[in-house]
C-alpha cells in the first residue's frame, strides 16, 4: 500500500482590479491603463492586474469594428501591455 502524502502550501497572491474612463483616444486608453497597471504594482505590490473587458476604446458593439486590431506583437495594445508587464 503506497503512502499519501498531504501539503497545504499558502501564497499571498495581491489582486488588483482596476476600473477606467475609457474614450475614443486609444492611445490615450492605453496609456491610462499602463499608467493604472504600473501603480498598482509599484504602490500596492499588486502580482496580478486585471484591467476592464474593453479597456482600449468605448464599449459596445458598434465600436468593435473601429477599434479592433489583430493580437500580435506589432499591435499597438499586444505592445504596450508587453511593455508594462516586464
């Protein structure tokens, strides 16, 4: 009969949930939100951010097509959130 072994292991994972005005400036969007992600790590010591479902342009689906960009590492929002995440 084999033994079982049974470890209960804590981290401390710090949460940050971020809220944003969002306008039809993407760069600008995008800016805000590097801008929110870096506070919230340098002052709260957060090790994950989560930021809102559309956090680069205006929500609804008629903004989808005007603000839509392939997810690659030439798009401008795949790039500043690389950046931001080093």
């Amino acid at each position: 009969m084999s033994g079982v072994i049974s470890v209960r292991l804590f981290i401390m994972l710090r949460l940050a949930l971020i809220q944003m005005r969002v306008g039809p400036d993407k760069l600008a969007n995008l800016k805000r939100a590097t801008d929110l992600v870096s506070r919230a790590v340098s002052e709260h010591s957060a090790h994950l951010v989560c930021l809102p479902e559309c956090f680069n342009s205006p929500y609804g689906t008629k903004h989808f097509d005007t603000y839509a960009e392939p997810i690659t590492p030439e798009g401008t929002t795949f790039k500043a959130m690389s950046e931001v995440s080093k």
